[in-house]
C-alpha cells in the first residue's frame, strides 16, 4: 500500500470513521477517547475502540495523521500537511454532491 | 473487557494495546463494545497496517525467524491460520456472549469473572488444535481432549478466584 495515496477510498467501512476523524482533529490534536467525545457531539454516534483504531490505523499508515510526542498512555494525534489535503478534498466532493442533491430536490418540487 | 486485546496481532497491540487500554477503563461494558473489539481484530488480522510505530516495536526480521522456528517446532500449519483465527475469535465471541447473558441475568460472580478470564486460554488451545497440519488427534479423542483441557482451564480460574476472594 503506497503511503502517498490521497483518498479515502480504499478505506471500506471505515471510510465515515475516519473522515469524521480528519475532521476532529482539524482544530488541533487530540487522543483516541477525545476524538470518540468530539465525534459523537458532531455526529451523535459513537465509535467503539475498534472501529476507531481500525480507522486511526488506516489513517496513520498512509500519512493522514501522526501521533504527538506525549508521556501519557493516552497519545494524542495530529494532522498532517497530507491528511489536511484530503480532507479539504473529500469535503469539497461531499459539498459538490450535496449542491447537485438540492439542486434536483428543488427542481422536482418546483 | 481489556482481554479482548489479547485477540489482536502482537504488533498491533505494542502499537495501540496502551491507548485503547486506558480508553477501555472508560468506556461501560457492554455487548456492542465486546462485538466492536472482536470485529476489529478480524480487521485488524485480515488487513494489518503499516504504521512507522508498530514496525519499530516488532522488529521485523526477528519476528520472521522467530515466527520460522516457531512453525517448525510446534507443527502450526501457515494454510490453516484462517480456521484457526475463526476458531479463536469465535470461542472468545460465545464466551463473551455467555458471559454478559449469565452476568445480566444472575449479576457477576466468580463463576461468570472465571469465564471471561478463562475464554482467550481455551480459544487459545483450541485454536492451536485446529491450527496444525497433521492435527495431533482426531475425531472422539479431539473431542475429550478439548472439552476436558478446557474444563481444566476454566476450573484453574475459578479456583483462583475462590482462592483470592477467601484471602
């Protein structure tokens, strides 16, 4: 797997996951249990350990985030130039779908 | 809850086992907690992810001729590492099912605490049955050895917790 890939494609089931983890961390780093808080105000869902860190993972083995430098058990992420990059990039595409949806909603209904 | 991570590959758990450790003390147990940690060891073993952290606390090239030796001394069969992982998971997730059914319906005592101590130890043994090529017994004798070796395990753990709780 290239580390340099720039999407979230490949990521299956955890794509959502680890989207809404980009997002979490676009405002400044945070470890794990943060990041299930931070998601689950936004989302109202609430990941568990494993699918977070399966997530986490994908995110980190292909250079979307890096952990910081910490003493405590619970190490806190951050994102990285390349992860700011696709997300502005996956949110751009999601904003470009929600545009062309309500788009044709109001057509239909007018 | 915590021994679910044992379901994890060893790399994996260098890697995140202290995160997710510390995330576990505070997260309630419930059955979809136990249901997401399995599911995501099946991930974690099916599509495991390079990570700078994790490469470095394995040691790649020691684990590969230490994972050599290992095959050749214990028999363990590369082909038969599907079945053998189902067998594992598959054990830890009925007895994890068990457990949280019995606990719910009569509370916790030694017996369901026993149970979860003793699930990894009997889905270890029998997934290192089944994970060998010649499997060392067959049929009846399988049968008799699995259920009693477990029923051994299961009476070790719940002879320590008589033990400890008397102490």
């Amino acid at each position: 797997m290239s580390r340099q890939q720039t999407g979230l494609d490949d990521f299956g089931r955890f794509a959502e996951p680890a989207l809404l983890i980009l997002i979490s961390l676009a405002d400044g780093s945070k470890h794990g249990y943060a990041i299930t808080d931070d998601i689950e105000q936004v989302t109202g869902v609430r990941h568990g350990p494993g699918t977070l860190y399966g997530a986490l993972a994908r995110l980190e083995s292909r250079g979307f985030i890096e952990p910081v430098k910490s003493t405590d058990r619970r190490n806190p992420y951050r994102l990285t130039d390349l992860g700011r990059a696709a997300l502005r990039t996956r949110l751009a595409a999601l904003e470009a779908v929600t545009r062309a949806g309500q788009r044709r909603l109001v057509a239909s209904e007018g | 809850m915590t021994w679910l991570l044992q379901l994890y590959p060893r790399a994996w758990r260098r890697r995140y086992g202290a995160e997710v450790t510390a995330m576990l003390a505070e997260e309630p147990r419930s059955l979809r907690l136990a249901l997401d940690l399995v599911a995501g060891a099946v991930d974690a073993r099916m599509h495991p992810q390079w990570t700078p952290g994790a490469a470095e606390a394995e040691g790649d090239h020691e684990m590969t001729a230490n994972t050599a030796c290992t095959y050749a001394r214990t028999g363990y069969a590369p082909h038969r590492a599907k079945i053998s992982a189902a067998w594992m998971l598959g054990i830890s997730l009925v007895s994890v099912v068990i457990g949280l059914t019995v606990s719910s319906a009569f509370g916790d005592s030694l017996y369901t605490e026993a149970l979860f101590t003793s699930a990894f130890f009997i889905a270890l043994l029998v997934s290192n049955f089944e994970g060998r090529d010649p499997r060392p017994y067959t049929g009846a004798a399988r049968v008799v050895i699995l259920t009693t070796g477990s029923a051994l395990i299961y009476g070790f753990f719940l002879a320590v917790s008589l033990v400890a709780e008397r102490l």
